[in-house]
C-alpha cells in the first residue's frame, strides 16, 4: 500500500515549507519518505495502525500540519 500527503509548515517569521509526505506499509510497520520544498529528503520508519496515523506522527514530530 502506498498514499500521498501534503503537510505545511509555517515559521515564525511568515515563511512556509510544504512537504509532499509518502507512506507505504507492511503490516504495522510504515516507511515514511519525504520531500520538503526546501530541497530536505528523508525517511523513516514509523509503527502505526495506519497510513494516516503514520503520516500524522510525522507531521506532530517535525513541525507540520496536513493539507491533505
């Protein structure tokens, strides 16, 4: 299973980072990849019971709110 998302990230100082959040599992084990706009690529692994809560750790650990 894979699934997109879009996060934002918003700073202090009114400037915005989106990231396009890529999930894909086997089992309770989700591989999440990402690619901010500021050009940073990651992955990480993340156990979850979903994709989305998958994605919504992701976001709660790195500063980002979903858009999608």
């Amino acid at each position: 299973m894979k699934k997109t998302f879009t996060a934002m990230c918003v700073y202090e100082d009114g400037s915005k980072d989106e990231a396009v959040v890529i999930v894909t599992s086997e089992g309770t084990i989700f591989q999440v990849a990402w690619e901010i706009s500021n050009g940073e690529k990651d992955r990480a692994v993340i156990e979850a019971e979903s994709a989305e809560e998958a994605f919504a750790i992701w976001c709660e650990d790195n500063g980002f709110v979903a858009v999608s």
